[in-house]
C-alpha cells in the first residue's frame, strides 16, 4: 500500500477530483514522494513501482535499469539500449538525412 507523510499529502478539496490513479500521477509529477514496499520475490526482494511512476519514467516490463547507492539512498536509473549499426541505419530516413558539407579544398596528405 502506498502512503505519503501527511505533509505531502494533497488537499483534502482536490482528492474528489482525482481518481486513485490520478493523485498519484499528480504526486509524481509534481516532485512528492510516493511510498512503496519491498517485498520478497523468490530469493530475493522486489519493489514494485506504480503505473504513474513507470509510464513517466518510460519503465515497461523487460527493461533494463541501473542500480547504484548514492549516499545511502538506492537510485534506480533506466539504461539506454545500444543499437546495432543496422538498427541505427534503419532509423535514417529522407526528412532526417542531411545533405553534403563543404570542408573547402583537400590540403595535406588526403589530396591525391
């Protein structure tokens, strides 16, 4: 169950227009912390995140993340995919694809 410290909470006038969804989202959104258990996964522990926190983040089901301590505090980072060669080369298209620059004259040993 997520819980925030009741100096974070939102005002009480907003929660009726937000549904459960909604406050959490506005909550991450706009900086506040938002509480998550740790629980066990097999041999080991788990954090789920929630849908709001992972939508933002861009976090889906298979991806990568980094963990790393920071003083004390464990700080979850996605990592960028590497693409193949192929892959970045299939992303080249007409609209993206800039034209010829002119360097000026071949000087030195590049002019046979």
């Amino acid at each position: 169950m997520l819980r925030r410290s009741r100096t974070e909470r939102i005002p009480r006038r907003r929660l009726s227009r937000l549904t459960s969804s909604g406050i959490l989202a506005g909550a991450i959104q706009g900086g506040r912390r938002v509480r998550a258990k740790i629980q066990k996964w097999g041999n080991g522990l788990g954090l789920r995140l929630p849908q709001a926190l992972a939508q933002s983040s861009r976090l889906e089901e298979g991806s990568e993340v980094e963990l790393t301590l920071v003083g004390g505090r464990l700080v979850v980072t996605p990592v960028e995919e590497d693409l193949s060669l192929d892959e970045m080369l299939d992303q080249v298209t007409d609209e993206n694809r800039h034209g010829l620059l002119d360097w000026g004259p071949a000087v030195g040993k590049e002019a046979l």
